[in-house]
C-alpha cells in the first residue's frame, strides 16, 4: 500500500507536468496565433471555430480581406472586401 502512494506522488506532477507542456505548446504554435505575421503576402487576421471540424477565417491578401469557411475537406471564399486602414 506504501509504494501505491510513492508511485502516485510520482506520477502525479508528472503527468500534470506533459498535459501542461502539451496545452503550452499546442496554444504557441498553433496555425494563425503566430504574431510575427509582418513579411508574408498572405496574412491570417482572423480564425472563429464554428463547430468541431469548422472555422470561418479572415485572410488579408493584395489590399484586400477574404472571408474563407474552412473545414477538412474543403475551403471555400465567403466573401471579398477592401482593407480599411487608416492613413
């Protein structure tokens, strides 16, 4: 019975240490969360999860702001605007 709680004094941080590696990792290089965003032609501005297999985005490209939906299998364009940026 004593080496039941040594083992789980053990263990315990242990387990607790990698979920929290995982959630810190998983948080830090996920797609679109990535703030140095400056060079590319492509930028991601926004993600919105819509259900468990779905996002709509918002992509800026060429001056211009895409709303894409983007699931698994397939991404489509939603609509098209014009950036508005203050000068």
């Amino acid at each position: 019975m004593l080496w039941y709680f040594v083992k789980l004094l053990i263990m315990l941080p242990l387990v607790g240490g990698m979920a929290f590696g995982a959630l810190w990792l998983w948080r830090k290089y996920q797609p679109g969360m990535m703030a140095q965003q400056g060079d590319r032609m492509v930028k991601l501005l926004e993600a919105l999860p819509m259900g468990t297999s779905g996002k709509l985005a918002v992509v800026e490209f060429e001056g211009r702001r895409i709303l894409l939906s983007v699931t698994r299998g397939r991404i489509e364009k939603i609509a098209e605007g014009e950036t508005t940026r203050a000068r």
